[in-house]
C-alpha cells in the first residue's frame, strides 16, 4: 500500500468516526433540543394561566386587606387561581415529553397536581370561613409545590413553577 491510498483509508475512518459522534449527540439518551422544545412548549401554556392566577391572587389579597375584608371571595379567588394552575398542568400533561424524562417529568406533573388540590383546599375552607384549616392547607399546599419541582429542577421553567 503506498502512502497515497494509506491517507485516503485514514481520512475516510476519520471522517465515519466524526459522523458516527455528531450522530451520537444528535440522536443518544435525552437530546437537548427535544428537552428546550418541552420547555418552550410548556412554558408557552403555563404562561397565560400563571399570569392569570397571578392576577387572581392579588385581587383575593386586595380582598382580604380592605378595612372590612370579604375574606369568601377572596377564598373564591385563591380556588380560581389554583384551578388556572391545574389546568395548565394538565394541558402541560398532554404534550410528548422527551425519551429521556417521561417518568421524572410525570412525577412531577404528579405531584403539581396534588399541590393544587391542596391549594384548592385552602381556597374552600377560606371561602367557608375555617381559617386554621385554610392556613394548614394553604402551608401544605406550599409544602408540595417546593417537593413538586425537584424532579424538573434543570429543566429552566420560566412559567411552570410554584406560584
């Protein structure tokens, strides 16, 4: 073999093992663009709702800190807030998750779920005015939200987070 063809075999190798690794990044384990597309897409659905319950929580405090408070709308509107949430879970539940995270991502829309039952909860019991047992809720509801994002902790939600 002379030393023309030799550089030709080493080139042609050298150039399958570039392919072989650009392939390996682009389609191995959890690929980073179907991860940003999930959070893009799901952020783009938590993001009207959260600015919504948002909304929905100053107007319960506005509520609750006016000289004579009417503290059952402003249960009213703390049960509306966490619904918006839920519901944003819920939409955020039907998009195709990466290969990769599908178990932590339904873990954690798992436990989302949950905290918003609880913050319904406290909404409810404000709203029958039962204020031990809507701070209690209220506190637990807290408690699950900061349990909830640990799964999708590096995921870099804008919107998709505890309120």
């Amino acid at each position: 073999m002379n030393a023309g063809s030799a550089l030709v075999a080493v080139c042609c190798a050298l150039a399958l093992i570039v392919g072989a690794a650009a392939e390996a990044n682009n389609t191995g384990g959890t690929r980073p663009d179907g991860r940003a597309k999930f959070v893009t897409r799901a952020d783009n659905i938590c993001q009207p709702q959260r600015n919504d319950a948002k909304r929905l929580i100053a107007n319960g405090v506005r509520l609750l800190t006016k000289k004579y408070p009417r503290i059952q709308a402003a249960g009213r509107e703390f049960m509306r807030a966490w619904r918006q949430m839920r519901t944003a879970y819920k939409r955020v539940g039907r998009l195709h998750r990466p290969h990769g995270l599908h178990r932590r991502i339904a873990k954690w829309l798992r436990r989302e779920r949950v905290a918003t039952g609880y913050g319904v909860k406290s909404g409810r019991a404000l709203r029958r005015k039962h204020l031990p047992r809507s701070r209690r809720f209220s506190h637990a509801a807290y408690e699950k939200e900061q349990n909830a994002k640990r799964p999708v902790r590096n995921l870099d939600f804008k919107y998709c987070r505890p309120l």
